[in-house]
C-alpha cells in the first residue's frame, strides 16, 4: 500500500489555493440525476470520492466530461432506472445520496449501504424518516436501502429531524426537489455545503429556501434543466491548512475561501496565540510564538466543526499548558488518531467524550496509520510538526478528501513524498 513520508522540522511559507468543497461536491453530483440536460460544475475537487461518484453515474448511463481547471460536465438525460453498482458505493459514504437521487427522478432506489471512514456508527435513520414524510416505503437490510414512492410517486411533506443531520437534510431536499407540494425540514443541518446544494438547484430550476437556516422548504417543481455552476471552496481543507502552519510554524496565505465560513477555526486559532487576518477571499496565518491551551467542544455549523477537531487536536499537543476537546457528535473519533499520537510523544487522555491534551515541546517522527479521512490529516500535520521521519500508512483515507496534498505542501517548503508499494 503506498504511505507518505515526512521530515519533520521545516517551516510552512507561501500561499495555498483552496479546492472544491468535498461536501458539497459529494452532494451536488447525485443531483445531477434530477437534472434534464448538461451540469457544468466548476472547481470539482479531484479526489477520490469525487471519482466515485462520477463512476457509478457513467455506469449508470450518463455522459461524464472532465474539462480543464477543475471542471467536469455531466448530463444524466438518459440514464435510465438501474441499481448503482454496490462495489463502488459501499466505498464511500456519500453514496446514501443516490438513494434520495433516485427517489426523486425514478420514485424507487435500490442502494448499497455506504462505506467511507469507519470511526463511528453513523445510522441512516433520519434519512429513512425524511424519505417517509415524502410518502416512501423504505426498507433497509443488512446490505442495502430499498425505496419505493406510492403510484402516484414522492409528495410534499412535513419532516422534524430528532437531531441535527447534515446527510439526512441533504438527502431529503434532494429527494424533495421535483415532489409535488411543499416540502419542509425542520431542525435542519445549517453547513455551507447544504446552502451550496440547494443554489446548486435552484440555479438548475429548483424552489428552495431557508438553507442555512434551521427550517429548510422546498416547493416541488416539474422539471429541472441544465445549467453551470461553481462550487464553494472546502472549509475544512482551508482550516487543515491554517492549523498545520500553527503547529508547524511559518506564513501562509490560504487562497480562495469564504472567510465567514472560517469564523469558527479562526477565532480558535487566535485564541491559541496564531496570528490570523483575513482579506475578502483569503486568509494569512502566522505563528509568531507557541500556542497556548485552549478548549473546544465540536457543535453542528456554526460551531467548531468536528471534522476539525484532530487537525486543531495535534496544535494542542504542541501547546503551552492542558487543553480539552469534547466531542458532541461522534465520540468515537479520539480513538481514530489519539494511540497515534501517543507514538508520537503527545500525551492525552480520553475520558469518553471528552480528550485531556498535555502539550509536549515537540513531537517526534514514527510509523503511523490514517484510520479515517481526518485523522489522517492531523497525522501529517504532526509529521510536519515533528523531529525526525514520519511514516503514514493507509493514506487512501486521506485522499478521498485532500486535493494534490503532496503537491501544495511541497510548494509551502514541506519535507513530503508519496511512496508507492
């Protein structure tokens, strides 16, 4: 399997581009199958993931351009109802989309359950209650999702999500998109990628409002038609970057972000001592001295992004005084990167939801495995950060979600190849 190796010990300085949202991504290209007619989607990450799911719709039937500069065109006009190939979507676990995908153009999907990062049981229930409130049967088996709308297919319907979930209120609006009636999700996830799904369709025809905000409605229409679109940039590749050059050390300029959607990494960052300024699409990170302790506590958007928990974890391993990360969402996460950490030199202790975290005058190099996606990034920002060689094993997880990481680390001054079997 290949790994990354890593030289520890060398400063971060120039500027990075930010890629594509992976989130959004992940949720605008099932979309397409509601669309007649061609999507040009522009700044589409090029990550595994996104290669996926572009497979399983070529397989599927649909045309697939990849054009320059990020860009891909995808018309599904003529796709036709077929299962989506189970060996491909039990590889990630946004395929669940495909199941609201296919419910709102064919009234009937057949999907293998996801796969991706395995760190904690993420169940599909509020999905299946959404898809209810439409007016679907739905059974799940130990494989796959069955869907079916009645005879006269999906309706407007009223759904209150018992917790927050960004996957079930994506896979909802979708599904929702050309259902006759009003459709509203209360208790909605508020993500920026949600708010880029739904601009996404409504660019394509759709009559969707109040994303970003806790009550969602989608008013069904007939028919939605092509058209092109950009994607956000991605908030948590932006944050990776801005906590390796805390921890790490040196002076970056992030490119090509939406600073508002940074607002809760970077108030974390300057707490902990980094300088951070913004400009209208970019932001300059700076560590001018070591970081001090801080505490988080992981919250649905707005809040501190769980995603960002073990990237800011391995800044507080390197931080004057104890620091403290509660995690609201999936508790089981600490165990995904913390043991290797330890090997590392880190000193934490995890105490159920909550990680203690020592910081150490510095970290050194080991052998360490990317257990999920961001783990595996807090593990190479560690590497950068430690004394002496890295290795890290399992670095497929990182690259469902990391656009040309070698390259843009390699550009800042990183000490950092790609090893093949």
């Amino acid at each position: 399997m290949p790994t990354y190796h890593i030289e520890g010990g060398h400063l971060l300085n120039g500027e990075v581009t930010i890629s594509g949202a992976k989130n959004a991504a992940v949720a605008i290209i099932p979309a397409t199958l509601l669309v007649k007619g061609p999507c040009r989607i522009e700044n589409v990450p090029d990550i595994s993931d996104v290669h996926i799911l572009l497979n399983i719709l070529e397989q599927m039937g649909a045309t697939i351009l990849r054009l320059p500069n990020d860009t891909v065109e995808i018309d599904c006009s003529a796709v036709e109802y077929t299962q989506p190939s189970a060996t491909l979507a039990q590889q990630i676990r946004a395929s669940y989309y495909l199941i609201g995908a296919q419910l709102g153009r064919f009234g009937r999907a057949h999907v293998a359950l996801p796969g991706g990062c395995n760190f904690a049981p993420r169940p599909i229930d509020q999905h299946i209650k959404g898809f209810l409130a439409l007016g679907a049967k739905v059974e799940e088996t130990e494989s796959y999702v069955n869907a079916e709308a009645g005879p006269s297919g999906l309706r407007g319907g009223r759904v209150n999500l018992d917790v927050v979930s960004v996957g079930a209120t994506i896979n909802i609006i979708i599904a929702a998109a050309l259902a006759p009636g009003q459709t509203i999700i209360e208790n909605a996830a508020r993500e920026p990628h949600i708010v880029d799904l739904a601009n996404f369709l409504n660019t394509m025809g759709a009559k969707i409002s109040g994303a970003g905000t806790d009550v969602v409605k989608i008013r069904g229409v007939s028919a939605l038609r092509g058209g092109f679109y950009s994607i956000i940039p991605d908030q948590i590749e932006a944050g990776t970057y801005m906590a390796a050059v805390a921890a790490v050390g040196g002076n970056v300029l992030v490119k090509n972000v939406i600073p508002k959607h940074m607002d809760c990494i970077t108030a974390k960052l300057r707490e902990m001592g980094a300088a951070v300024t913004e400009s209208d699409d970019a932001i300059r990170v700076e560590k001018i001295r070591r970081l001090r302790r801080a505490t988080i506590k992981t919250m649905p958007y707005p809040g501190f992004p769980t995603d960002m928990q073990g990237q800011v974890g391995v800044c507080m391993a390197l931080a004057e005084g104890v620091s403290r990360i509660t995690e609201s969402i999936y508790e089981t996460r600490f165990f995904a990167y913390c043991d290797e950490l330890r090997a590392m030199g880190a000193s934490i202790q995890v105490n159920g939801k909550t990680a203690y975290i020592t910081g150490q005058p510095k970290l050194h190099g080991a052998t360490v495995r990317a257990h999920d996606l961001r783990a595996g990034a807090a593990l190479v920002i560690a590497g950068l950060a430690a004394e002496g060689n890295t290795v890290v094993q399992d670095i497929h997880f990182i690259e469902r979600g990391y656009e040309n990481l070698i390259g843009k680390l390699t550009a800042l001054g990183a000490k950092i190849y790609r090893q093949e079997d």
